[in-house]
C-alpha cells in the first residue's frame, strides 16, 4: 500500500503465496478507506483515517494517531480504539518530530520500530527508546530515506526487512537492528 493522498485514496498492490516476484495483478489496484472496512461505530468515534499497519499473527493493527484497532482475522472481530500504550506501554508520549506513525514493524526478536516525521523509535514490549534520526540508523546510503529522512512503509517476510520510501527501498536481513 502507498501512503494515502489527501483525499485517502491510494494504490496497492496483492502478491499470493511465498513469491513476491510476481504480484496478481498486472497494475496497481485503487483503493480509499473503505479498503479497511472498519466498523462505522468506530469510525463515527474519529479512527477516520488509518497512518499506519502492523500485521500481526492474528490479523491487522491500525494505527491513527495515538490510538490502535486491531481487527482479528481469525474470529473476524474488531477491538475498540485503544491507546497505543496499552499494547506498547510509554509510547503514548509526544515528540516534535514524533507526532504521527507513518510505518511500523516487528522484528524476527519481538522488537516493534515506528517511524515517525524523521524519527524513529523502537519498542521492547516493555518501554520504548528515546527517539532517533532516521537517518542515523536506517538506509545508511544515499536514496531518498537518507535524503528526506522518511519512511512509507515496511514489509517483514521470514528474516528480511524492507523499508520504503516512495518508488525506492532498501532490504535488511537478519534480526541485529541495532
């Protein structure tokens, strides 16, 4: 998925099984909020828009702003919004430079990473670090991570991790992210 335009449409794209070689469709599909079929109680109660996704071993966790909702694909239920510090406790704390997730992911170790406005912060299941550039950590080569100092979005398959940033990404394998 790329991050949404203003009017909250965006474009994705499906891959099915273990190859990622080839995606299902030949061109990105359309897609708006909708997409998220998220219950309207929970909508009317301001989970508008979702800034970012954690897929979990159960289903989905969608992120907007400093609440969660995770929906479980297994029973097909969806949880009320929830502090984001009731599943990481501490992150509920604002930087200036931390104001919005825009991605997130679990590492292979358990470790979650949530990338704001040119911060990141990792997350223990305990206590979250102090925020970071991210571009003192990740991407440490010039593309447009290092350039803008931001990332889109994140995909974890087995041992790689991959961050993107517009039309650009950059691999990491193995579960050192320190």
């Amino acid at each position: 998925l790329e991050a949404p335009a203003d009017d909250g449409s965006f474009r994705y794209i499906r891959y099915s099984g273990t190859d990622y070689t080839k995606p299902d469709d030949p061109a990105p599909l359309d897609g708006d909020f909708s997409f998220w079929k998220i219950p309207a109680r929970y909508v009317s109660r301001g989970f508008d828009r979702v800034d970012a996704v954690l897929a979990d071993a159960d289903g989905l966790i969608l992120i907007r702003d400093t609440q969660f909702l995770h929906y479980d694909a297994t029973a097909d239920v969806w949880s009320a919004p929830h502090p984001l510090s009731l599943r990481w406790p501490g992150l509920e704390r604002h930087y200036p430079d931390f104001e919005t997730i825009s991605a997130v992911f679990s590492a292979p170790d358990g470790t979650t990473y949530f990338f704001g406005d040119g911060s990141w912060v990792s997350h223990d299941g305990n206590k979250p670090s102090p925020p970071f550039a991210i571009s003192m950590k990740w991407a440490l080569l010039q593309n447009r991570i290092t350039q803008q100092n931001r990332v889109d979005a994140t995909l974890v398959h087995g041992d790689q991790t991959f961050l993107f940033s517009g039309d650009q990404y950059v691999r990491y394998t193995g579960s050192d992210y320190e």
